[in-house]
C-alpha cells in the first residue's frame, strides 16, 4: 500500500512542502497563467485561507535566480519546457510579507515595517560589493542594512519610503535583469 502525504496544515513555503513530501495540489498552471497575460502589477484578491501565500511563495521559488527546480519535477508547469527555459530561476525577486505591520501606533508599524524591508535587503548582501554598483550605490545599500545601537535597522524614514525601489533598481543592475517584487499581506498595514 502507498504511504499517503501528511497534510501541510499551517505552512505556507512551497519549498518546504515539495521537499518534505507534504500533500501538494498542482497550482503551478498559475505560473503559466501569469506569463501569457503578462501585466506590470498583478493583484490576488481572494478571501483568507484561499492559497495566496503559498502560490507567492510558489512563484518566488520558480522565478528567483538560483532556485531549485527539482522542485517543479512532476507538476504541470514542468510540462512547458520552453517556458521554463525562458522564465524558471532568471529572475532578482524581492518577496516581503506585511502580514506582521501593525502595532497599536504608527511607530510601531513603521519599525517592524523597517525590520521586513531591512531582512529582505540583508538577504542580498552581495551587493556591498558588487562591481555593478557605484560606491555611492553600495553605500545606499548598507544603508538599507545598517543597524542601530539597539541592533534595529537604522535606515530614515525617507529610505524607508523608495526602499523597494531602491532596492529593486540595485538588483537589475547586479544582474542585468528586471527585479520581480512580491508583498504579501499588502493590506495589513491600511488596517
């Protein structure tokens, strides 16, 4: 008799549940979906426990540069070679979710907001010495990364605000390809 999958009950990483043997329903057609009506911004507006989280982080293990793409054997989207070729590990992703920004002010949202941007940043420390940036851009970067006396990041409220995109425009120069952004949870810090 086969060994039946355990149920992924409360994880939310595609990676883990493909390499753990967790119950996976194919939901990679999406990935083909998103690339035949490709669009500069794509919104998923589905109610709670619909599958968001997972499909993004589904979609940042297919785009991210470096992934692993054993992790598609087997699904639909293993199917369509030429898009895998063409799309599956090319991609700079920043991928950040605000599920945790809030707090009971804004000082408080804005801080963890800080710490999101900034350990999404530090996960590209690369680019400090990147040959691709100018000193000045390696300097805007440790800056994104900096901490405070208080190990916080330290970064101002005005590198806060084009942090992404700051940090978007380092990627695509390092790389020499265009950065894919995912937020998830975008709607937690309006609340």
């Amino acid at each position: 008799m086969a060994e039946k999958a355990n149920l992924p009950i409360g994880i939310e990483d595609y990676g883990r549940i493909r390499r753990d043997g967790f119950y996976y329903v194919d939901k990679t057609r999406l990935i083909k979906d998103l690339l035949e009506h490709i669009a500069y911004v794509n919104l998923f507006t589905r109610p709670r426990r619909f599958g968001k989280t997972l499909n993004m982080s589904m979609l940042k293990y297919f785009f991210e540069i470096g992934g692993d793409s054993t992790l598609f054997d087997g699904l639909e989207i293993s199917g369509e070679k030429e898009l895998c070729e063409k799309y599956m590990g090319r991609f700079p992703i920043i991928s950040i979710s605000l599920k945790e920004v809030g707090g009971d002010c804004f000082e408080a949202a804005r801080r963890i907001l800080r710490s999101v941007i900034g350990d999404e940043a530090a996960r590209f420390a690369f680019l400090a010495e990147s040959d691709r940036l100018s000193e000045i851009e390696r300097q805007q970067y440790r800056k994104l990364v900096a901490l405070d006396d208080n190990g916080e990041y330290a970064m101002s409220d005005e590198l806060l605000s084009k942090s992404l995109l700051t940090l978007s425009r380092f990627l695509h120069k390092h790389y020499g390809q265009s950065t894919v952004i995912l937020i998830d949870e975008y709607d937690v810090p309006l609340d």
